[in-house]
C-alpha cells in the first residue's frame, strides 16, 4: 500500500516489510495545463549528494545528457518532452546497493527546459507529481503531489531518498528555484558553463 505524503514528510522505502528491495523506480508525472499557452518541456535529474551537500562529481549529476551515474546505480530512461495525464512521463531507475557509499541522499529536480529564457514555470503544468516504485513487483510504495506552491518556479526539486542507519527513506520537498536547473545544481557544487 501507497503512503501519501504531505510536504516535508517522509517514509521508508527498505525496512522491514520490504528486506529484498533493491531497484526503485523513481517516476515524475504531470499534464499540460489548458490554458497557459505553448505546453512546456519538462525534465527530471538525479543528483547524488554527500554528506557535505554537494554532489559526489560532476558526473553524478544524471540528467537528459548524462543518463547514467558512473557507478550504474542511477540510470536516467529517456528525456520525455509531452507531459500526460494519468501516467509517468520520465523515469529514473535507481539500484540502491549500487549507491556509492559516500552517497548520502539523491536529490529528484525537474526543471522546464530553457524555462528562464521562455518565461515559463510550473504554472503551465497540472497533476505533478514523484512516486516511488518497486521494480521488481511494480507495487508504488510512496507518493507526492505538487501543490500550486511550485506554480512560480521553473525548477523545483520535487524530493529525495535519504540514508538512514542501513535503509533508504523518501522526503517530499517541494523546493522552488528561480534560476531554473542551473540554480538547482548549483547549489549542489555542480559547476555550469556560462
């Protein structure tokens, strides 16, 4: 059964009903709103971040031009540019015993491609939202809606997976950036080209 969460709430994802568990999927959805012009791109990252907040090396920030983490433990399915109701639109793969061990949480933005430069945000979106899956049964263990509190922003990072003592843990965060991706990343320790 799904656990629904409020933002700022948080949940297991490995313990003790699920001891097996070791590829999630990691799953954004939203819908075009009608109503507020040409439909935005969206686009899902994965950074994996240190216990010092910033990410382990450049490349394991896993977006649309780098699909993988250098370890295999985060794979990236594929840049989808059509948001859909009722279903994922991108989808991260994440295989939690091949998470480095200096890896402390991995952190999900999705960001409107070249949304600074077009002006638009999450107010030209509806129904966002991150779940997280179990691969192997399929079975959704934990999920977070977006509220109109992102409406403003072209970047939020919708959540992440944490370590805690030898398990993993979902966060919905919900957190806005008005510079976009490269604010996102940036405050990560990932370096953007100007």
């Amino acid at each position: 059964m799904s656990v629904i969460l409020a933002k700022g709430g948080d949940a297991a994802i490995t313990g003790s009903a699920t001891p097996n568990l070791s590829k999630v999927l990691v799953a954004l959805g939203w819908r075009p709103a009608d109503d507020h012009g040409p439909e935005p791109d969206l686009d899902a990252s994965a950074l994996l971040v240190s216990n010092r907040g910033e990410v382990l090396t450049e490349e394991h920030f896993v977006f649309y031009h780098n699909l993988k983490s250098p370890d295999g433990s985060v794979v990236h399915q594929g840049d989808e540019r059509v948001g859909a109701s009722g279903r994922d639109c991108e989808v991260i793969r994440v295989d939690l015993d091949l998470v480095p061990a200096r890896c402390e949480r991995i952190v999900f933005p999705a960001s409107v491609y070249d949304g600074e430069r077009t002006g638009q945000n999450f107010g030209q979106v509806r129904d966002a939202y991150i779940r997280v899956v179990d691969e192997t049964t399929g079975a959704e263990l934990v999920r977070y809606d977006l509220t109109e509190a992102a409406a403003g922003y072209p970047a939020v990072v919708f959540g992440e997976l944490f370590r805690q003592g030898s398990g993993w843990r979902f966060r919905a965060i919900e957190e806005g950036f008005a510079g976009g991706l490269a604010a996102v990343v940036t405050s990560f320790g990932v370096e953007v080209a100007r």
